[in-house]
C-alpha cells in the first residue's frame, strides 16, 4: 500500500527527470547492482509519459553525471545525486519495504 501511494505522490507531483531518478534508485536496489536493464519503452509505461520524454529525461540525467545510458542499459553514476533529484518521491516506500522484510 506504502508503494502504491508513494507512485501515486510522485506522478502527481515532480518532473519526469525526479520520477526516473526514483525508478533508477528502486531497481538499483532490488538488483543491488548499479548495471540495470531498464529500456525506454519499459521506463516510458512505468513513469506515464511518451518514450520521448524518457530520452530527454535520461540525456539530462546522463548530461549531469547521474547515469550512463546505453541500448536496454542504463549504469548508475552518481547515486547520492539521484538520491537528490528524486528528493522526496524516493525512500520512504524504500524505508517501509526494509521495516517489513527485516532488514531494518
């Protein structure tokens, strides 16, 4: 429920470059590797916006630092910085998954 709710604040309310650096941080930590095959088309129906809004997203995030993209594969340079982007949309549902995993 947690999860769900924390999607719905985040695509009402920040930029498609905030959402993406959220998607790249939730799939950098269920891979627990910073080499994610994540295509646009895939990032394009998670984040609710046409596939060329995920190719500006991402050449953004790639012209500062933040990731490296290549065909299906996106690398995470810089996870602090994506932390920071996403600012609020990112973490607690993170938090909430840890707490009740265990992991906490």
């Amino acid at each position: 429920m947690v999860q769900t709710a924390q999607t719905a604040y985040a695509n009402a309310g920040f930029t498609i470059e905030a959402r993406l650096a959220r998607w790249v941080l939730m799939t950098d930590d269920r891979l627990e590797r910073d080499d994610l095959p994540l295509t646009h088309d895939f990032l394009a129906i998670m984040l609710g916006v046409q596939r060329p809004g995920v190719t500006l997203a991402m050449q953004a995030l790639e012209s500062n630092g933040l990731i490296r993209a290549s065909y299906g594969r996106i690398t995470v340079l810089d996870r602090a910085g994506l932390e920071a982007l996403a600012r609020d949309a990112y973490g607690l549902a993170e938090a909430e998954y840890a707490r009740v995993m265990g992991e906490a």
